[in-house]
C-alpha cells in the first residue's frame, strides 16, 4: 500500500516557490465550496480589488489566471498578438527567450533586442528598435530576470513604448511586491505575474492585468484566440462581474482562497514595507556573502534584493554544495540556469522567505559547507556581516 505523502520541512531560497506563511497553508485548507456560490462570488471581487493594489492598477482587467506564470505568459500573449504581426522582444536571460517562442507560437514575428546576461535591457538599442520596426504593435521585457538576478529598466522601458505607440508587455512574476513595480503610473499595458514568488503563495495561479488600450486591441481582434481556455473576453464571463457570471471552468477554489490570504497579508504589511524588507534582508546577505570572500554576478544598481545571483570558484562543485544544503540544513537554492549553470548559485529572498532568519540560516549553511569542501572562509564573520547590517538600520 502506498502510504500518505509528507514532504521534508525545508527552507525554500531558490528562485521560487518560496516558503508559504502558515495562514495562507490555513486559508487553503478552508472548505471548499462552489465556485458559482455568491459567497465565493464576494470573495473574487475582494481578490480582484486585492491585485489591483499589489499591481498598482485601477485596470478593470485585473484577475488570476487559473495557472502558474507560463499560463499567465501565454495569456498576455495569445490575446494581444494575431498572427502576422511584429513584437519586439527584449532578452537578457532565460524568460526573454520564452517570450520570443510564445510570440513564434503566435504567428507573429519576434524583433529580438539582446543583452547579456546578468546586464539590463538596454533602453537605448530598445529605442532603436522600435524606431527601426514602427509597425512593431508591442515591445516585451522581463522585469526581473529570475534566470540572473537582473531588474530592468521598466518605467524607462514602458515610457519608450508609450511614445511609440506601442503596447508594453511586463513579465513581472518575479518582480510582484518584491520591488516598486507601479502599472498605471509607469503605463504598463499587459502584465503577468505568479504567486510563488514574492508573494508566497501556492504555486499555480498567474495574476494577469491589461490596460484599456491593451482591451481594446483584444476587442478589435479579427481571428479567434488559438486558446479556448486562456481567451480572455471568454474569461471575462466568469470573472467579468458586469453581467451575471457564466461557468467556463471550474475555478482552483482552494487556491483562490490562498491567494486572497496572501494579498491580504500584503495589504497588511503595506506594499513599500514589503519592498523595503526585500531591500533590507539583501543588503544584509550581500553583506555576508561578500565577507565569505563571494561575489555577485549582477552591477550593484540592478541586482534583485529577491534574487541573488552569487559567483563561485571553479573548484566548488556546484551540485554538491547544493545537496549538501538541502540533506544537511533542509536549505534549498537555486542553480544557475542555461549559460549560467554551474557559474552561479540563484539565492532566493523572496516573501515570507525574506528575513533575518533565513539570511543568517543561509550563510551560516552556506559557510559550513564551504568550509568543510576546502573553501577557505569564516561563516561566523559572514553572519557578522550580516547582522552589522541590521544593526545599522
Ligand atoms: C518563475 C517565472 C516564470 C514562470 O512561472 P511558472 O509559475 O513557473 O510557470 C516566468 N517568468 C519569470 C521571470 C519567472 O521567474
């Protein structure tokens, strides 16, 4: 007989998920009821109103996607781009290059504008694109390079769009209430997102947002979204709340009931607190990790407090340090990814995982191992380090 499944406890510093607050494991636990019921119906009003806030949006399509942040990708671009249309896509790391296959995936012609990774978008060779392509219809980037720890420019970005007359595309999965992230102010057009990141949520579900603008190129589509399930006027209809909601598919009621949890916590704490915490809790394991004798991948002025890219020797071996971690302190970080694999280890401080706990739990772990594979540092002068840097703020 198969038995229960009981996952270990770990600490979750990776790229994502990261660790889930204990009310929202609660709140999902809550019965489940229809998702037609008008209770329910309340309390996706209430999340819909809760998302606008994290967004920084009075967008009335603002809403989950019953999916994780690839569904919420897919969404943003299956519904604004027809087949035979042009997107400039911007790439410095690994989600870019998604972005690029779901516009191929579209029909349409991607415009590629690349920088390196671990660099921002360049908004210069952006500009130039969009002045070279002016029939481009949108111009895509990824907030936070999970893949590099890198953040671009967006509201620069967004603004060069906006002149253009072209719609912006942000992927800000990783970039949601981990740092200043403002859609109406910065005129952000189509937005996606995921709750496993710096929200803390269960992974599965995207938060999506689209500007009026973006609604009306939707509107004023002549073919069909390739998607039935990701069609957004078709989501609308159980969403929408103008007219009276129709079933289109049953929606993760538990998980939605997760998500409200998590955005409530948010609202409480407020999100400049959540972004100052994010800034602070790295500040601290840069700290640490520079007195170990480390250093980051990513220019100071565009590393993500959330995601921290952090270089290593050659004579470390990449995967044992990262067993070592996970068997031995329940601890889990990230890999590098495509070129940056086995060149950098993606440490994680994301939502609840980002606190003062966490970072000294990190590098003392961190230290330890390194310590004991003939890398030659200090964990205790690390979490010195560290909390120097709590002390002085
Ligand atoms: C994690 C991530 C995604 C994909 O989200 P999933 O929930 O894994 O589908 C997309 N873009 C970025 C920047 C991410 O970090």
């Amino acid at each position: 007989m198969i038995a229960s499944f009981h996952p270990p406890v770990r600490t979750l510093m990776g790229p994502g998920p990261s660790d889930v607050n204990p009310r929202i494991l609660e709140a999902l636990s809550r019965p489940t009821i229809g998702h037609l019921d008008p209770a329910f119906i309340g309390m996706m009003d209430e999340l819909k109103r809760l998302l606008q806030y994290a967004f920084r949006t009075e967008n009335a399509l603002t809403i989950p996607v019953s999916a994780p942040g690839s569904a919420g990708m897919e969404t943003v671009f299956t519904n604004l781009i027809e087949p035979g249309e042009k997107v400039i896509v911007c790439q410095n790391g690994v989600f870019g290059g998604r972005m690029k296959e779901n516009v191929e995936r579209c029909g349409a012609t991607p415009i590629m504008v690349e920088d390196e990774w671990g660099a921002p978008v360049d908004p210069g060779k952006a500009e130039q694109a969009l002045n070279t392509h002016p029939d481009a219809i949108a111009i895509a980037f990824v907030h936070a390079e999970t893949s590099t720890g890198v953040r671009s420019d967006a509201e620069t970005l967004c603004g060069l769009a906006r002149r253009a007359d072209c719609l912006s595309i942000v992927d800000a999965v990783t970039s949601l209430g981990g740092i200043q992230l403002e859609v109406d102010t910065w005129g952000i057009d189509a937005i996606y997102s995921g709750t496993q990141k710096c929200l803390s949520c269960i992974p599965g579900l995207s938060p999506v947002s689209f500007s009026e603008k973006a609604v009306q190129k939707i509107r004023r589509r002549k073919s069909k979204v390739q998607s039935w399930f990701l069609d957004a006027s078709l989501v609308m209809g159980y969403w929408g709340g103008e007219t009276k909601r129709a079933y289109h598919h049953t929606a993760p009621v538990n998980s939605l009931y997760a998500l409200h949890e998590a955005l409530v916590i948010l609202q409480e704490e407020g999100l400049e607190n959540a972004w100052q915490r994010h800034a602070q809790n790295h500040a601290a394991l840069v700290a640490g990790i520079e007195a170990m004798g480390l250093g980051f991948l990513v220019d100071k002025p565009w590393r993500l407090p959330q995601l921290n890219a952090v270089e290593f020797p050659d004579s470390l071996n990449d995967a044992d340090v990262r067993s070592n971690l996970l068997n031995h302190y329940n601890l889990e970080i990230g890999a590098g990814l495509g070129v940056l694999a086995g060149k950098v280890w993606r440490i994680g401080l994301m939502g609840f995982s980002s606190n003062r706990v966490n970072v000294n739990q990190c590098l003392l772990a961190l230290g330890t191992v390194l310590s004991t594979m003939g890398y030659n540092c200090d964990p205790s002068a690390a979490t010195t380090a560290a909390n120097a840097v709590y002390s002085s703020q």
